[in-house]
C-alpha cells in the first residue's frame, strides 16, 4: 500500500486524471509517462491483511492560485486561462478590487460590491456616479438627485463638475429639474422629502401628461381632465357627455338641449330632462308648461278662468287673457273693469270728473268723490254745484232763490224765446240768401271773360320773386365758400400766431437770461469774484448788440394784421350764421307749436268722447227717471247687492264644497286606478302560473315515468345485488383499501431496507475498528491523529444506533396499529359484501354508510402512512450516509501521514526548479514592462498622428458612393448638457446626409436606455435637423424635426451650426453675401420630454459625415448620400479631421473655400 504525494504533479493533471484509477494503481494503458522524482512520505512494505485500499491516489498542497486534490481546480478569486501551460493558468480576478471571486471558467466577477457593476465591476450601478474602476471603495458616490440617500435618489446617472460644485442628474421617467427635484408633468410628489416620490398622477389616462398644470404636482389632484372627463380621478365622462372615460375613452356629446336637460346617462346618453320638459332631447316644455330658455325646467302656465287657452306664451308664460282681464295667469280684472267670469271683465265706465279714479269695486260701483250721485258718478244733484276734485257742495239759500225765480222767468220767456227764434232764422236766412245772390251777379262777368283779366303783373312779380331767390341762392353758396378759404386762413394765421408768440417768448426769455447773467456777473464783481472782466464786458456787448439788432416790429404787425383779419372773418361768419340761427328757433318754436297742437287735438277728441259718453248716459239715467222713481231704484239697488252678497257667500261654500268633492273623486280614481293596475298585474302573474304549470306538465309524467321504472327497478333488485357486489369491487373506496394493503406493504419494504442499512453501518464502523488497530501498530507520528478519527467513528456509531433504534420502534408500533386498522377494514369490506346479496333486511341506504365507514377507516390508515414515511426515510438516508463517514475517515487518516513530512527533507532538485521557474518569471516581468514601454511609446505616436490628421484643413468632396466616418474627439463627453456642431458644405443637389452623430439602434450604452442621435441632411433644397435626446424612448413619439426656410442646393458655400442646452435647439444656416457681410437664418425649438442630457459614449457613439455604410443602424436617415464638399467639422470647440477616420470609401480632396 503506497501514499504518493508530489507538488509537481499538476503539471500531468490532464493525463493523470484519465490514467490513475482510482485505488492508487496504474492501468495497463499507460506505456509512456514519465514520472521523476516522487517523494515518499510513508511507505511500509508490509502487507496488512484485511487493509481498506486508499480513496484517492494524491492530495497535492497546491500553490495559492489552485485548489483540489491535484491542484486541478482554481482557487476561490482566481480564474483559468483558456490558454497556457497545465490547460490554462489560474489567474486573479479582475474585478478592480469590488468583489472577491468571479467566475473560473469565464472570469466573470460574481456579486460586485461598494455599488459597482459589469462583467469586471467597472461601472457604477444606477444612481451612482464615479470611476469604479480606481479600486477604493469609494470609487461610486451616490448622485444627489436631489438627495444623497437611497430612498431620495431618483437619477439613472448624473454629472459633476470638475469642482464638484454643480451637478446635472440624467432623472428617471417622471422626475425633472438639474437635480430631480421636482416631478415631471404627469407625475405628483415631494421628491426633497425622505421617503416620498413621483408617482404618476392617476387621472386614468385622461390629461395632457407634458402639462404641467394637468394635475397637482404635489397633492397629484387633477386638474386639467381632457377627452370630454370630468372627476377627481378624470374617470367619468363630464356633465352632458356619455361612454367610457378610463377604458374606451370615447365620451361623446349627448344629443340634449342644454336648456332642458337636467343630465345625461353617462352610460347610454339617455337625456334626462328637467321637470316640466319632455322630449327625447328634452327640447320643449310639456303641454300647458312655458320657461324652457331659464335652464330650470318648465313651470306649469296655471292659466285662469278667464284666460283663451289653458297654453301660455313659451318664453314669458302670459296666458291670452280675455277682454278687461290682467295677470300673467288672467286672474283678475284691468284697472276700469269689474265682474271677473270666464268671458272677462265688464268696463267700469267712471266719470273720472267726478269719481276718485276710473276705477270701480266688486260690484262695478264706481268711488264718487263727495255728493257726486249716478251709478257712474255722472252728475251732482239738482241745486248742487261740482267742485273738481272735490265733490258736489249743495247751493245756498240765495243761490238757490235766484235759481227758483230763474226758472220761473225762464218758462215765461220760453215761449217768447222760441217764437223769436223761429221768426229769426227765416229773416237772417232771407238776408243771407239776398248777399249770396248779390256777389254772384258781380263775380259772374269776371268768371266769364278771364282772358280778358291781365296777369302780367303777377308774372313779372313771380318772375323777380325767383331771380332774386336765384341770386341770394348764389350769394349764400359764394359767401360759403369764401367762409371756408376764410376759416383756413383764420386756422393758417392762428398757427403763426402761435409761433410768433413762441418766438417772442423765446427771445424775451433769452433777454431775461441775459439780464440774469449780467446781474450774477454785477454781483461776482461786487464778490471780488474777480472774473476776466473784458471777456465779459466783450461778451454784454455782443449780447447787447443782438437784443439792439432784434427787431420785432415786423412780427408784430404781422401778428396784428392777423389779428385784425381774423376778427373780420368771424364777423362775416356771424353775418351768415345769424339768419340760419333764427331760421333754425323758429323752425323749433313751429315744432313745439304743432306738438302742442296734437296734444290739444287729442285733448279735444278725448274730451269730446267723454261728453258724448256723457251725454248718453245722461239720456239713459233720464230716461230711467221717467220711468220709476229714484227711491225705487236706491232700493232695488239695495236688494241686489244683499242678494249678490248672499250668492256670493253661497258660492264660496259651493266652491268649498266642490274642492272638497273633487279631492274625494281623485282619492277614489287613484285607488280605482291602482286597483285596475293591481288586477292588471294579478293577471299576468296569473297567466305567467298557468303558463309555467303548463310547461311543468311534461316535466311531471317524465318524472311518473321514472318513478314506475324506479319501481320496476326495485322488484328486480334482489336479482342485480350480486352484480352489485361484483361492481363494489370496483368502487372507488374498495380501490382505497387496496391502496392502504399496498402502503401497509410498502411500510414493510421500507423497514426492511433501513435494517439492511443499519447492518452496512455496522460492518463500517467494523472496518473502522480495523483501521484504528492497524494505526496503533503502524502510524508513528499519525497515531493520535487516527486515535482521534476512530473516536469520531465510535460515536458515529452510536448516533446511529441511537438515531434507528427510536425510529425503528415508531416505526414497528405504526405498523402494528395499521395492520389492526386494516384488520377492521376488512372486516367491514366483509360485512359490506356479506349484506350485499340481501334485499329483504338491510336498505341501501344502510349499505351506503357501512361503505362510508369502510372509507373513513382506510382514510385512517393513509394518514398514519403518510405520518411514517418521512421518518423511515430518514432513517434510511442516515443509515446510508454511514458508508461514506467511514470512507472519509480512511481519507483524514491518510492525510495524516502527508501532514507529517518535514520541510528540511525536501529533494534539493526541488529547490532547484523553484529557482529556475523563479528567473523565468522575473525574466516575463521584465520582458512585460519593456513591451508596456513600447506601447506607450506607439500610442503617443498614434495620438501625434492623430492631432496631425486633425490639422488638415483640405476639405473632402462627396458622392453618392462615399461614407466617412471621422474619429470622435475628446470634447464628446462634454456634450452632455450643451452641444455645438458646425461644418461648411456646398452642394447643388436636392437630397443628402451631411452628418450623423448619435448612437445607432440597439447601442444600450450604460447611462440609458434610449439610443440618443441627431441628423443633419437636405430634402428638397433645404436643410433640416432631426434630434431626440430620450423622448421617443419614452412616449413612442418621432424625433423633433427642424427645417430652415433657407435654399442651399445653388452650388454656394453655406456653414450649418447646430447649438443645444438643456432641451433648447438652435439651428441654423449662415451664407456669406455678395457684399462681404454674413446673414444668419435660424430655427428655434425646444425638445419634448424631460431629458435634458444628450448622451453620447466614446466606444458605442458614431459620427458619420457625408454617407454611412450600409449596415449601419442609423436612426432618422431617410435620404441618399451627401454630393458636395465639406470642410472645417467642429464638434464643441474642437476641429475634426475629416481626413483622421475609422473607416471611408470613394473620398475625394477639395479646394479650400
């Protein structure tokens, strides 16, 4: 028995893993393999009879990079190569000092620490910002967004400054400002409060989600509802709309009139009107209703007695009153009219002379004033005289004696009167008739001869009468239009007036000023002020002088001859004016006059029909005098007013009465109404009875039918009970007793493998004991080591035995009381089929619960099966796990013999490879630095080279073949928040790229998710800009386009320039004019969304001018190839060399512009 130990081994890890087996021999099929050098710690030739073989053939202690038995396997934090020596050297993880193992095969680092992240640990984790890949754990800070804490961090990456003093957060969706301090619209929240955060403001879907104002940035109320949505959530359809506000969002107007609608259903759109409407649009009142257009229904008309129509006006609600009658419902008489009744009203018919008013009671008695008597207060009583406005005051006895001896004197001449009268109208009659006759004698000749009658006179006096109203017609217009060329020179003249006063203030405030200044020069002198006494002196003098040489006594007559002029023409003016003044007050005094001429005629018409109104009621009260006499009729006046007081009163109660029988009459045609309405309803519950019995009556002789074959079936059941018992066999609770009988005997298959484990225990712990006797003879050094094992064997032992017995005496109890419970089991499955055949005693409902029974004690039994299982498994998985304890402990034992070498006995040819593979790696260290010295060297010439390309200034003509794609410069990372790009082109082609930059689809570069880009190309002669810095990402929507109104395909040199900060573009187009100087035109426009980082990635981002290969992944690009020249690329502050490119086909050189 050999253990073999060798540090040196691993080098043949490949082969030996297929050549050693694995109880330490040699195969047969290993002819060559050289072996030098073993080193043997323990090795005894004896042969111990009844030995265990050894486990394994070595265990290395391997180097710190390698783990296993034969070094085979890398260490935890170290990875294999895929290629190298001993299949690949283990070497450390790369995980830039963030996390402590990585991946063996891939080097993949495995839970990145200190916020870290990648394949490496090299970028910072979202939210986070740093260089991960410096080692401290520091290396990732958390972005201050707008708080430097977990909870509070609500940016996907973020930007300092080189200060540290200004940052600029790339916000998650929903958050907004430099630093996410506040929520984006859409979104409500106080992000600057520990704990809280955006959340989308829940208005189901239904605002402008890019206004701000659509819901409370804080409180998240909506606001703003859009869609036709009104709520607190936005999540109904607003008043007099109908649909779906949150699914379908198809609110729709209801087809109601606004006025008559009370509301609509939100649901279906049905117009509800409001009370007193109708219509299926609630677009009229209801019959006998008025008042639509007040928007608060229709109220009843309650039109009265003695109104035309139940139906009153639609808009005002007047009723159509009949004569004499008033009110907006006709309920009472006009002022003048009495006697209400369904025809109207009756005039009152007053003397307004004599009564208080025009008006009359209920009666149609009119209110005299005092003394008056008449029914219509029409005359005062005889020897009574009318006061107006007072009354009728009786006569004294003097005035009422010369009345008496009057009268007496007037019958005495009234015969005389008369007599005289008629003699008089026939002799001033005959008188009259001979004048008539007279003037028609002398008028005949003159009638009958007038040509002879000479009218030249009259002619010539008409004719002088219209020259001159000729000439003064001509002398007004002259004098009028010469009183307008006067009023211009009037308006000419003031204005010099005005400014020849302006001139003579001006000059006498000059000459004050000089008299001022000549007196603070008199008062310097007194001063001793001591000023240059003839600079002033010359300068009094020259001042003098000019107020000497100022004349103004032309400018006064001027002003005076204006003044004079003037005055004449408003005196001329008013010559004219007077007569059209009094033409105009007596043409007013003529108007006032026939105004007051119709008054007095309407006066006199008025006046006139009261008297002859007056005079006919005086004819009838005559006449009714003569006939009764006047006690008689205050009398009969009296009786009709008791009497029409009764009626009245025996009305009232009839009316009283009357309501209280109609309210009876409506009781009683309510009740008889819902009486009817109950029989109605009585009947078709009725004939729904009689209809659902009839649909029954099939269901009933079905139902006789089955209960005859029922009976049938029961006279043959003592024939089938046999065939029962056969079918019972089959029965789902018989099929649970053979399951339990087939579990009892799995029970017992299970114990029996548990012994046969228990007893494979034993003969291992035997074996154990073996190898503890054979270690006391034999191991030296390793004795207490094995003593040490074997001790841990024993107690194994006994943990086993301690373990299986208790389970192995549950186990036995179970089984004894299942097999019981399986003896009762079966003695009611006995019992069961021993009462099948019998049909006289037992019923099956009998047979039924001994079946139940039957069942529940198999159910019983189940359980306490499956009670057993889990610890007879255990058990049996111990007792099986036993086998190994002991082969680990032959393993320990061996090991033991290894531990024991010592260092000094170690083969000095050991050392001496040490020694050789320690001057090889010194050797590739130095090697390594000198290659990492001419690496540096070659980049710096690359970068040399670069700058250079970067400095040539020779542009580079295009065609439609060509694709260019420049390198990016160093300021691309400073575009993030601010982006200037510039270059010249001239074309005369219509449609073309001129450059791409951006990151193609599907870049996923690290600090978002959305493929930021911009596009600058002409369509149709004009240039255009298409950006998205994240929005489309977001909301789904195209990239802003910007268009210049600007034409460039003329073959003229034109520079575009591109400036952004925040969401802010800029574009524009400068052209160079034929004068020398530059014109400008320029697009404005601001981004959507809340991005505001333009984000672009060193190693992802591409930059292509002029065309781009054809498997590029470009967003944006629609149009061919650029065809032109293009020179003096500028990204930020930094030249681009379009001739230091990554890649580019068919490039030509052009002339500098």
């Amino acid at each position: 028995m050999y253990f073999i130990f060798s540090l040196y081994l691993m080098v043949y890890s490949d082969y030996i893993h297929n050549r050693f087996s694995t109880t330490g021999g040699l195969t047969s099929a290993w002819p060559n393999c050289p072996l030098e050098s073993p080193l043997l710690d323990i090795a005894v030739e004896d042969y111990i009879e009844g030995a265990k073989r050894a486990v394994s053939v070595e265990e290395c202690i391997c180097p710190k990079a390698y783990r296993g038995m034969s070094c085979e396997q890398c260490a935890a934090g170290y990875y294999r190569l895929s290629s190298g020596p001993h299949a690949g050297l283990c070497v450390p993880c790369q995980c830039n000092g963030h996390s402590q193992e990585c991946d063996v095969n891939t080097g993949i680092c495995l839970e990145c620490t200190h916020n870290t992240m990648g394949d490496h640990c090299e970028k910072c984790i979202q939210g986070y910002h740093g260089d991960a890949t410096v080692g401290t754990p520091r290396d990732c800070l958390i972005c201050a967004c707008p708080m430097p804490t977990a909870s509070n961090n609500f940016a996907i990456g973020c930007d300092l400054s080189e200060n540290g003093s200004l940052i600029s957060c790339e916000c998650k969706p929903g958050y907004g400002g430099a630093r996410c301090e506040f929520c984006a619209a859409g979104y409500y929240g106080e992000p600057e409060m520990t704990g809280d955060y955006c959340k989308p403001c829940n208005c189901s879907g239904n605002i402008n989600v890019e206004d701000p104002s659509s819901c409370d940035s804080i409180t998240g109320d909506c606001l703003k509802c859009v869609n036709n949505t009104a709520g607190a959530a936005c999540n109904l359809c607003a008043p007099g709309f109908f649909g779906d506000a949150i699914f379908s969002k198809n609110c729709t107007a209801c087809v109601c009139d606004e006025y008559g609608m009370d509301h609509c259903d939100p649901t279906t759109g049905t117009c509800v009107c409001r009370q007193g409407v109708i219509g299926e649009k609630c677009d009229r009142c209801a019959v006998d209703h008025w008042g639509l257009s007040s928007g608060r229904g229709c109220e009843p008309c309650d039109c009265g007695l003695a109104s035309n129509s139940t139906q009153c006006d639609d808009a005002t609600g007047q009723c159509r009153c009949a004569k004499g009658v008033t009110g907006r419902h006709c309920e009472q008489c006009a002022a003048g009219y009495w006697n209400y009744t369904k025809e109207g009203c009756d005039h009152c018919n007053c003397n307004t002379g004599y009564s208080l008013g025009f008006m009359c009671n209920a009666t149609g008695q009119c209110e005299c004033l005092p003394g008056v008597i008449g029914e219509k207060c029409d005359r005062c009583p005889e020897r009574w005289v009318l006061i107006p406005h007072e009354g009728c005051l009786e006569c004294d006895e003097c005035t009422d004696a010369l009345i008496y001896t009057v009268q007496d004197m007037g019958a005495l001449l009234a015969h005389e009167t008369q007599d005289f009268k008629d003699k008089a109208d026939s002799f001033f009659t005959t008188q009259r008739l001979n004048y008539i006759s007279n003037q028609t004698n002398i008028l005949r000749p003159r009638v009958v001869d007038l040509q002879s009658v000479d009218l030249n006179n009259v002619t010539s006096a008409f004719k002088a009468l219209e020259t001159g109203a000729k000439n003064l017609l001509r002398s007004a217009e002259f004098a009028a239009t010469d009183s307008d060329k006067q009023i211009g020179r009037a308006a000419d003249l003031a204005v010099n007036a005005e400014k020849t006063l302006a001139a003579v203030r001006e000059s006498a405030q000059k000459a004050e000023d000089v008299v001022t200044h000549v007196a603070d020069l008199a008062t310097g002198l007194e001063l001793s002020q001591q000023p240059k006494v003839d600079s002033a002196l010359t300068e009094a003098r020259q001042i003098k002088s000019d107020i000497s040489d100022k004349k103004l006594d032309n400018e006064k007559q001027q002003a005076n001859s204006m003044f004079g002029n003037s005055t004449a023409q408003i005196e001329r003016m008013n010559i004219f004016v007077n007569p059209v003044n009094k033409q105009a007050k007596k043409f007013e005094g003529l108007v006032n006059a026939t105004r007051e001429l119709k008054n007095k005629l309407k006066d006199l018409s008025k006046y006139t029909d009261e008297a002859q109104h007056t005079a006919n009621a005086a004819e009838k009260l005559n006449s009714k005098n003569r006939q009764s006499k006047f006690g008689t009729k205050v009398q009969s006046v009296s009786n009709l007013y008791t009497s029409a007081v009764k009626d009245l009163i025996d009305a009232a109660v009839d009316v009283k009465q009357a309501g209280d029988e109609y309210s009876k009459a409506t009781g009683v045609v309510a009740a008889a109404v819902n009486a009817l309405e109950a029989n109605r309803n009585a009947n078709i519950n009725m004939d729904e009875r009689i209809t659902s019995l009839t649909e029954e009556i099939p269901v009933l002789d079905r139902l006789v039918n089955e209960a005859l074959d029922h009976a049938r079936s029961l006279r043959n059941r003592a024939d089938n009970l046999r065939a029962l018992a056969e079918r019972e066999n089959n029965n789902t609770r018989t099929k649970d007793a053979y399951s339990a009988a087939s579990a009892f005997s799995s029970i017992v298959q299970e114990i029996n493998d548990a012994k046969k484990a228990a007893d494979t225990a034993e003969a291992a712990v035997n074996n154990s004991t073996n190898v503890k006797n054979l270690l006391n003879e034999r191991g030296g050094p390793a004795l207490n080591r094995s003593q040490m094992l074997l001790s841990q064997a024993a107690a194994a032992q006994i943990g086993v035995e301690h373990q299986l017995r208790p389970n192995l005496t549950t186990a036995a109890a179970a089984l004894d009381d299942a097999a019981a419970t399986l003896t009762a089991a079966d003695d009611d499955d006995h019992a069961v089929q021993l009462s099948l055949p019998t049909s006289a005693k037992f019923s099956l409902q009998e047979e039924i619960e001994k079946a139940d029974r039957v069942n529940a004690t198999v159910k019983n039994t189940l359980d306490i099966m499956s009670q057993l299982g889990p610890d007879l498994q255990a058990s049996k998985d111990w007792a099986q796990t036993l086998p190994k304890l002991a082969d680990e402990g032959q393993k320990m034992t061996s090991n033991v013999e290894s531990l024991l070498k010592n260092v000094k006995e170690i083969d000095p040819l050991s050392n001496s490879k040490y020694r050789s593979v320690k001057f090889m790696q010194d050797e590739l260290e130095h090697r390594r630095a000198e290659a990492d010295d001419k690496l540096q060297k070659l980049k710096e010439l690359i970068e040399q080279a670069r700058a250079l390309a970067n400095r040539i200034q020779v542009g580079v003509t295009f065609d439609r073949r060509s694709t260019l794609q420049p390198r990016l410069p160093e300021s691309i990372d400073e575009m993030s928040t601010s982006t200037h790009v510039s270059a010249y082109f001239r074309t005369k082609e219509k449609d073309g790229l001129l450059l791409y930059l951006g990151n193609p689809e599907g870049s996923n570069i690290r600090r978002t998710k959305s493929d930021d880009f911009m596009v600058v190309g002409i369509q149709n002669g004009y240039p255009y800009l298409t950006m998205d810095i994240g929005d489309s990402h977001d909301s789904g929507r195209e990239a802003v386009r910007i268009g210049s109104d600007k034409f460039v395909s003329d073959n003229r040199w034109y520079q575009v320039i591109v400036d952004r900060i925040g969401r802010n573009v800029k574009f524009s187009i400068r052209e160079s004019l034929d004068n020398g100087s530059e014109h400008t035109h320029s697009k404005e426009a601001v981004l959507p969304g809340q991005h505001t980082i333009f984000n672009l990635d060193r190693q992802k981002s591409k930059l292509y001018v002029g065309g781009a290969p054809a498997d590029a992944k470009l967003q944006g690009i629609s149009y061919p190839a650029f065809e032109g020249q293009i020179e003096e690329l500028m990204i930020g502050d930094t030249p681009v060399g379009l001739w230091n490119f990554i890649s580019s086909e068919n490039l030509k050189g052009s002339r500098q512009r």
